[in-house]
C-alpha cells in the first residue's frame, strides 16, 4: 500500500474542515443557503457598507451581491438606508432579526471552533494555530 503525501493529506483534512464548518451551519439558522449566510455575516461586521464595498470584500460582482439583498431584505433580515454622504448611494444593514440570525451563526461557528481545539493540549493549541497563521501568511 502507497503512502499518501503530505499534499494529499492536506487536501483531504482541508475538504473535510470546509465540510464540517460550512454544511450545517445555514440550515441551523433560518434555512439560508452557504451565499446568503456568507453575505449575512459580512453585513454584520461592516454596517453600513455599500454594495460596491461587500462585492470587493467577498470577490464577487455588485450586481450578484444587489441578487443576494435583495433576498434577503424579502426576507426580513436586511434594511436600505441612504448614505448620509452621498444621496445617490445606499447602505446596507441587518435588520434585528437579521442581527439575530448572524449572532446564532457566529456562536455555532465558535462552538464548532472550540471543539475541534478542544482535541488538543493548551500547548498543542498554540503551537497548531502558529503554524496555521504561518502557513496563511505565507499564500497571502
């Protein structure tokens, strides 16, 4: 039997982490798809941005993220309000039940987080996420 390289058993962990932290989470707060949860939360930590602004920060078009608000102000759980500094632009906020759905998502992410810490010693802890900051930094 052929021993599976170090690049493979990377691939294979990395398929199984994005699995395991991306595939419940949607349905477990409200029924939004893996998009709609994405641009929640980004709306949650940037009130008030633009649409221009969320495109950029999540690498997608303006007219795919104007899709996604507007879905999710059918919904409920984004708002519009005038830019303040500029007339002709809109900001883009989460309504509280918006606010509300985004918070149970990061709490669900931060238990996920924990538990999968948890497998591991204080130490091995720290040296783990070093080496994960490293190797993020490195491909930035």
């Amino acid at each position: 039997m052929r021993q599976m390289t170090n690049t493979k058993r990377m691939e294979l962990a990395l398929e199984q982490l994005r699995s395991y932290w991306e595939v419940e989470d949607p349905q477990k707060v409200g029924g939004l798809t893996k998009s709609q949860l994405a641009l929640l939360l980004s709306l949650s930590e940037h009130p008030g941005c633009r649409v221009q602004d969320t495109a950029k920060r999540l690498e997608l078009t303006a007219p795919t993220i104007s899709i996604g608000v507007r879905r999710l102000e059918s919904m409920g759980l984004v708002l519009r309000d005038v830019d303040p500094d500029d007339q002709r632009a809109v900001c883009l906020y989460l309504s509280p039940q918006g606010r509300r759905i985004a918070s149970k998502a990061r709490a669900l992410r931060a238990a996920k987080a924990e538990k999968m810490l948890a497998s591991l010693t204080e130490e091995e802890q720290q040296s783990f996420l070093s080496m994960l900051e490293k190797v993020v930094a490195a491909v930035k």
